[in-house]
C-alpha cells in the first residue's frame, strides 16, 4: 500500500502537492472523465435544499468571510506564518447557526440566525444540522472550547438540543459517511476527477499491495485507526476537518519515533495521523474497514458514557445522583395506607378509622370530628363556624339548615338572615320564572316555571363575541399541530396540552344557544392520556397532560420532525375525547415563528369585539402582542397558550353572561 507524505513520513501540513508518477498519468485522462477539475472540483452540497432547513456554515470568526476549515497550508512559510497565528483547529474558523433559503450557481444562499445576514456560501462549505452538533459536542468535551471566544455563542444550542435527544456520532457515521470521504478542496481520485471537500461512493476493489516507493509515496503497513472529521478538529495532533487515518509505515519508517512531531502518534512507533487528502482512493477499502472498527468502539463508548464528562452541564450530570438521594415529600406520621389521588396519583389520601361496610348515619356522625386533637396536625378545623357538636347536623348531605347549633349563638346574625330572604322572596316573585314546591311537605324548594324564558335583547352582538372565541380557537388548533417539544418540556411549558386540549375540546359550546355538555377549566378533575402515536421514550401525566421525555431511550437521528399524537381527554360524566396534536422537535421554545402569525390574526378578530369587551381581552392577550406598537412579542410557547386559552375563556363568559356593561356608560 502506498501514502504521499512529503520527502519522508512527517507533518502531513508541510505541503499538498499532487504526487509524482502513477497520480501524472491520471491526471492527464482527467480531460476525459466527466467530474471536477482542478480549477472548479466536484463540489456537492451536503445539506437537504428544502426552504428553512436548519444548517451550519463555515465562517472566519469575525464572521466576515467563508473559511475553509480543510484546506492544508500551501506552504513551509504559510505553515510557519499558520503556526504564529494560532494554529489550526476551532480558532481559526467558526460556525455559524443558518437557514438554507436557495441555490445560486455556484454558492448557496443562505441566512444567519444569530447576524440576522444573508449572505453566500460555497456549498461544500455547508455542514448539516446534525453534523455541526457534532463538531460542538467534540468542542465541550476537550479544553479547546475555553479558548475559542464563538464556542459560547452555540453553547446553548448544543445544550438544548442534547435536553431532547442524545448525540450519538457512531450513528450518524454509519449512516453518513461510511461510504464517504471527508477530504480537502481539492483532492483527485485514480481517474483525475477533482472533488471538493467530499467524495462518493468510495471504492470497493481491495488496494495493490506490491510495487515500489516512489517520488513522493511510501510504503504502509496498516490504517491503523480511524478519527471523524469534528474530532480531527480539535484533536492537537490534526486540526483539519478532515477524516483522519493513523498510518503505520512500512519499513524503513516502521521503527522511526514519530511522537515529537507535530501529527506524530503518541502511542505507535512508526506511525503517524494523516488527512483523507494525503491518502490515494485505492485505500478506500482500508479506510471503510478503519471506519467499521471505530463505529463499534463509539458505539460501547457511548453506551458506558459517564454523564458527569460532560462540561457543559454539570448541572445535569450531578441530577441523576441528586433524584437518587432525594426522597418524596410525603406526610403521614401514623403510617396510614394511602390512596392515589384520583386527579394527581402523585398525591395520596388515608382513613384513618374506616366505618367498614355499616353506612348508618349514626356511625357516619359518631365518626366525625368534634374535638381539636381529632383533626390531623395542621389542618384545624375553620373558625368561624368552628368545632361541630354533639346535635350538629353539617355533615349530612340531605340537611337543608336547622338555624344556629346550640352553643353556637355568636354567629346568629339577623340582619343577614333577613335580606337572605327577602332575595330568595323577590327572586320567587317574578312571574313565571319559578315555582314553589313542597309547601305541604315542609321541604320547600323552587324548580322553573313551565313557560319560563329568558329575555336576551343583545343576541346578535353575544353571537359576535361568540364567532371572535371560536375563531381564536380554530388558531389555537393550527397552532397545536407545531408545538415545540423542547418549549413542553421546560419549566414555562406546564399546562399547554391542557389547555389546548380544553379550548379545542366538542363538549365546549359551539354557539351562545348551546349549553356546556361537560366540566372544563382548571379546575376540573379530567384525565389525559396518549392515545396513539407516542415513540417508546415519550410519556404524559394523567394529571395535567404535561409530556416528560426519557432522554436514555431517545434515538440520535429521528425519523422525522414532526411526531403527530393522539390525546385522549376524559372530562367527569363525559366521554374520552380525542385531541390531535403534533410536536416539533427541532423547534425553538417559541415555536420557531409559527404562533406570530396566529397572533395577529387573533388581534385582528378581537379589534371587531365591542368597546367593553375589547379592552378586557387586549388585556389578556398583552402579553403576546405590544398594542402601543402593533407588533408580535416573540415568547414562550407556553405564555402564548396562556394568553390564548385566558382570551377564549373570557369571550365565552362574556357571549353567555353581563359580565360586563352592554351599553359603555355616556
């Protein structure tokens, strides 16, 4: 096997030069074969070219210009000026957060997230989404990124990112780049085509091991290993972005201690670490084979991976330990056996002297509370009323009032008793509204009058106010179908599966004529469950729907970015509702731009809501839109919700109530 190196194995970044010999005639048929050539390679673009596809960019770290990250020195005096400026590695070059907005022969658009600028690319200069992830987490894991100033800047891309999923490189060179050549700008292959950065497919036909060493290539022994182009980068021995072979050298170089040198192996004599650009494609069965062994050892690293190596979050490293150590709160010192809450399971309930199958009221109020230590500790009875008596009857759910216990005349008050009555009195004065019953039994009570009907001269405008709630709500469902999963999974994302599910629940009234079918609101006790497309590491709390994500069973590359869900709502006295949602897993907190739309479509239908109710909602919705100066506040997916769900709530009530006056005051 034969590797280029210049005058004798050494720094790969002394020169690089095309070899001499075999590699002339090829290059003289390079004419012939349709590919790249030295003035323009084969350069292809790595990033999917679909519109807002998230990629990254390399750029000097000022920013200004693109930066080849690959590109070897030219040079001995390029090298040596290199060195006294700082090297290779990160410091040289960033990269930067953009979107892809389009091709233009021969660069690619694209927009920088964090400059707010649109500017051009070579697209070979592009790196995917996923990869770029890579190149960051290399950084965290290795000193360099204490010293590269615009590491900080991504950190907490890297960070929320590896909140949803984990990276796992092992994968993605599997998947990606297993039969790809990550090289240098302008590498030529044995038929003299020039590629730019990548090559593909690699070759299949096993190398020539005999021959000669000459002009400019030497004999090999062995790939020894294999390095991924981001750990090349910050790796002191390499520095490009390149894939990176350990070379054993064949003899006379084989016994040559190499360590010194600035690419020399620290743990192989007679072997060195060399780019893609300095090894022929005639290895490229050598190098799938390197690949192959390294994938396997990433795979058993990653999968012993201790969380507390990870620099950037030491917070969250020590977390596994701190839930271990930390017990749940739970107040029973008579050891009682406790009882899930029906709502929230995490909370739990206990009798303490249980009255077994006999239901007799007397055993009901023999067991009653009537003395302070028969309350638990902490929770006394309230006073006013205070304790019950031996003759007290508040217990019984049949009781309709036997005036004031005895013992108890203090809270007599006559003057309440009386207006009291006389309420209840003109109430049941009002023709045909209601009727009394029960006046010969002595258990009076009023039902509805059979022509009972309820005057409502300002229909048409409860209709209006009415049309304004559902059309807020029609956006509350667009914007269900993008919620961000990393937004559902912070502290500010408790509660929008909850209240979007209740705003875009059926049982909630669809005109002011219709009447609520089910309990709804914050307060009611409903269930929440997942009823179909949930992957294996995503879960829901039947308490409040809010989603928790198991961060060891989530896979380093999704399938797809949108996961579809089907949640179940189960109201009292109703029956299981479906609510369809979708999240995003590759959003921002604030839903990525999606809701800024919603919102002005929102304010856009509440500015036609009469005065009264106008100013009430747009107090409501504030929080998500400036009024002063008419544009969308950019927030958590979670403030939006609730401004959202607050908004609707206070049109229905006022669709349905005189909530507030009808006619503004002159």
């Amino acid at each position: 096997y034969f590797g280029r190196c210049p005058g004798a194995p050494g720094p790969f970044s002394t020169s690089h030069a095309c070899a001499a010999g075999a590699a002339d005639a090829a290059m003289t048929a390079a004419s012939a074969v349709e590919g790249g050539t030295p003035d323009k390679p084969r350069a292809e673009c790595w990033v999917e070219k679909k519109a807002d596809e998230k990629c990254w960019a390399w750029r000097t770290p000022d920013r200004k210009a693109s930066r080849d990250p690959a590109e070897l020195p030219s040079s001995r005096a390029d090298h040596a000026q290199l060195l006294e400026d700082g090297g290779l590695g990160p410091g040289r070059c960033r990269l930067c957060p953009t979107i892809f907005l389009e091709e233009r022969a021969p660069y690619v658009l694209v927009r920088d997230t964090q400059a707010k600028s649109i500017y051009d690319v070579p697209p070979s200069l592009l790196l995917p989404w996923y990869e770029g992830l890579l190149v960051l987490d290399a950084m965290s894991r290795c000193d360099v990124a204490s010293k590269v100033p615009w590491f900080q800047d991504v950190t907490d891309i890297l960070v929320s990112t590896k909140r949803v999923q984990r990276l796992a490189a092992s994968l993605y060179v599997q998947k990606r780049l297993l039969d790809v050549a990550v090289t240098g700008p302008c590498t030529s292959d044995a038929q003299g085509v020039f590629w730019a950065h990548r090559r593909r497919p690699l070759r299949k036909d096993a190398p020539n091991a005999a021959g000669k060493a000459v002009d400019g290539w030497f004999r090999i022994d062995a790939l020894v290993e294999y390095m991924p182009p981001w750990e090349a980068l910050v790796h002191p021995k390499c520095g490009l972005y390149q894939d990176f072979y350990m070379v054993q050298w064949a003899p006379p170089f084989h016994n040559v201690d190499y360590s010194d040198m600035e690419n020399g192996s620290d743990s192989l004599c007679g072997a060195t670490w060399e780019p893609d650009e300095c090894l022929p494609d005639t290895l490229d069965l050598l190098k799938v084979r390197a690949k192959r062994k390294w994938i396997d050892a990433q795979r058993e690293r990653e999968q012993r991976r201790d969380p507390q190596a990870d620099r950037l979050a030491p917070v969250a490293a020590a977390a596994p330990e701190a839930r271990a150590a930390k017990r749940p709160r739970v107040f029973n010192p008579k050891k009682l056996q406790l009882c899930p809450d029906c709502s929230l399971p995490v909370i739990g309930h206990a009798v303490e002297n249980p009255i077994g199958e006999d239901t007799h009221e007397s055993e009901i109020k023999k067991g009653w509370p009537k003395k302070a230590e028969d309350f638990p500790a902490g929770h006394p009875s309230a006073d006013p009323p205070g304790l019950c008596g031996d003759t007290c009857n508040c217990m019984e759910d049949w009781h309709i009032g036997a005036g004031v216990e005895g013992g108890k005349s203090h809270l007599a008050n006559h003057h309440r008793d009386f207006m009291a009555q006389k309420v209840v009195q003109a109430f049941q004065d009002i023709s045909g509204f209601v009727r009394k019953r029960g006046v010969v039994t002595g258990r009076c009570y009023l039902e509805p009058g059979l022509g009972a009907a309820n005057p409502r001269p300002h229909i048409e405008r409860e209709a209006r106010i009415f049309q304004v709630a559902r059309g807020i709500q029609k956006l509350a469902e667009q914007a269900a179908l993008h919620l961000p999963l990393q937004g559902l999974r912070e502290k500010k994302g408790a509660g929008v599966v909850q209240r979007l599910c209740f705003l875009l629940s059926h049982t909630v009234p669809g005109s002011s004529v219709e009447e609520f079918s089910g309990a709804h609101g914050p307060y009611a006790s409903c269930r929440f469950r997942i009823v179909s497309g949930a992957p294996p590491w995503l879960g829901m709390h039947p308490g409040t729907g809010d989603l928790h994500v198991n961060d060891d069973q989530v896979p380093a590359l999704l399938s797809r970015r949108s996961l579809p869900l089907d949640v179940g709502l189960s109201a009292p006295g109703c029956s299981e509702e479906v609510v369809k949602i979708a999240l995003d897993t590759d959003a921002k907190s604030n839903g990525g731009g999606v809701v800024e739309p919603l919102t002005r479509e929102a304010v856009k239908m509440v500015s036609a809501l009469p005065a009264p109710h106008r100013s009430l909602v747009e107090a409501r919705l504030a929080p998500i839109f400036d009024f002063a100066t008419k544009q969308c506040r950019v927030v958590h997916i979670g403030v939006w919700a609730k401004a959202t769900f607050e908004a609707v709530a206070m049109l229905r009530s006022g669709a349905s109530a005189h909530v507030v006056p009808v006619d503004p005051p002159p």
